[in-house]
DNA sequence: ATGACACACGTTATAGCATAACGCAATTGA
DNA sequence: TCAATTGCGTTATGCTATAACGTGTGTCAT
C-alpha cells in the first residue's frame, strides 16, 4: 500500500498499480486488475488517470498507448514531479521502460522552438528498441 | 497527380491524399477521401500506409495518431528518405506540422543509449504547442 | 506450360483504445 | 442553507488497428 497523499481511492488504486508494474500498462489492463477493487467501466481508469497525468505521477507512452508510474524520487534535479521534458527508452522485447532526462536534448528543442516562435506545450521524446539485456 | 514510381494504384493514392493535406490525416479520414476512388475498407488504407512508411515517404505522429507526407525533398542533408531521426513541431490549433532533424538532438541520444548498451530501432520526438500564427 | 512462390488486393469480422452523456453523491465555501 | 465543484458509476458510442479468409496476378525455375 503505497498510500499517496490527495488523491482518491480510485487514483490510488490505479496508482499503486502501475508503481507495481516493470513494464507499461494500457487502461484495459488496468481496469482487468482492479476488478477485484470494484472496477467497471473504462471511465474509471481514465479519470483517474487523468489526475494523475495532471500531477505528473504517471506518463503516457504515445507510441504504445500505455501507461508508466513516474520513476523520479520526489526531489529529482529538474524539481521533481514539476519536471520538464521527459523520454523513455522502450524495449520491445522485455517491455522494460527507463525514463531520463537529458538536458542538451530539451535546451536543443528548446532553441528550436524559441528561434521559430512555436511556443511548446508538451514534448514526447520515445526511443524504442532493445535493452542490454534483450540486445544479446 | 503526384505520380510517383513503384507504387500501387492503393498506395499511390494514400500518398496522394497525404501530400495534398495541410494537417495530418488518420487512417479513417483518408479513408473517407478515397471512397470515390474504390476504397470500402481501413485495411486498403493501412496496408498501403505500411508500405509508405517502410519506404519512409509518410511518416506516423504517435501522439495523434496520424499520419502525415514526408516533407523532405528527395535530396535532403541527411540522405533523404532515407533519414535517421525527423521530429515534428505539432500546432495544437490550426493542425499545421512541420517536420525537421536536429542533429544535435539525435547524437545526444544516441550517446545516451550507446552508454546504456540500448540499442534504438525508432525514435519518435513531437513538440505540440502553438505555432507563430496560432500563439498570438 | 506448369507449379511454386511472393505480393497486392477485397471483404468480413473482431480487437483494442478513448470519450460522450446522463444522473447521483460527497465536499467545499459563501 | 444554497450553489458550485468534484468525484463517481453506468450505458452507450466512437475511433483506431488488426486477424483471418480467399482471390487474382506476376515472376521464375523447372
Ligand atoms: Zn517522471
Ligand atoms: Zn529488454
Ligand atoms: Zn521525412
Ligand atoms: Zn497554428
């Protein structure tokens, strides 16, 4: 019971979920595993999932259509769950998912975007491929 | 008519669809565009995407699920069609992309995964905000 | 030619992902 | 107390993508 401070019983049961979970989850799965806890509907899933997007306590993986718990400690070096731009490396054999930052990457879009006045909102940065293990 | 060479009637038509749209297009869309043309199922649409992607003349945008024409002329820096790494910058309000390489990003990542012994298959990186026009 | 194979195509059905719209209950804050 | 907000549960629907089947056509070695 990772018991999160302000969120829901729903949240939190979502929550707890994905934090138990080494790989990404869809919200189908999700819901599969919260049947037991009263689960019914896909609804559910996504609203709580919302919020917890909001707080930056889960990502989205665009190019799986899934779900991670975040992996920063609460005190990170860009300022925690408030953190900027974030990517994920993907392995497609094993699942397994590492989020990182890289700062040289950010300042670079950055730069970009500034230099043609896009103004940015969200960046989805995703590499997939095989890990060290799984690249045998 | 755009013609283009070794493509099927199905996939020309798909690229043709793409290259004349301004915004990206999803599957169905196109679908819709090409009834008049014989077109009665997504999987004529999806199968002729496969193709087009292979040859990296379209290009998918996972955060919309979408897809949209290469905008690389045939000879571009990075060995055209045949380029690495292409991120786009996605105006959430008037649908525009624009799709360019920042090779500084790319060996940034790069770097980042050698250390890791991860060994990348695609990389996918989409800024979505608001474009000069759109941000006012 | 004939057979074997690869590949595009067309169709139907199904699977997987996400939201609209309704109404109710609990909370909060004038 | 009243109104506004937020979360919740349910049903229905819409959008995205693929499975599985069969057909036709071209290539190429036999
Ligand atoms: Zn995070
Ligand atoms: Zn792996
Ligand atoms: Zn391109
Ligand atoms: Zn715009």
């Amino acid at each position: 019971m990772t018991a999160a401070p302000g969120l829901t019983k729903n949240q939190s049961l979502v929550f707890d979920v994905l934090s138990r979970s080494d790989a990404p989850l869809s919200a189908y799965t999700i819901l599969d595993k919260l049947r037991d806890h009263g689960f019914r509907a896909p609804l559910q899933v996504y609203r709580a999932l919302d919020k917890l997007l909001e707080r930056g306590m889960v990502h989205r993986l665009e190019s799986l259509n899934a779900f991670v718990a975040c992996a920063h400690q609460e005190k990170e070096c860009c300022g925690g769950h408030g953190h900027g731009t974030v990517a994920f490396a993907i392995c497609e054999s094993c699942g397994h998912v590492v989020e990182f930052h890289e700062h040289a990457v950010d300042h670079r879009l950055d730069d970009w975007a500034r230099e043609r006045k896009f103004k940015p909102a969200k960046t989805t940065i995703e590499i997939r491929g095989l890990c060290e293990q799984c690249a045998a």
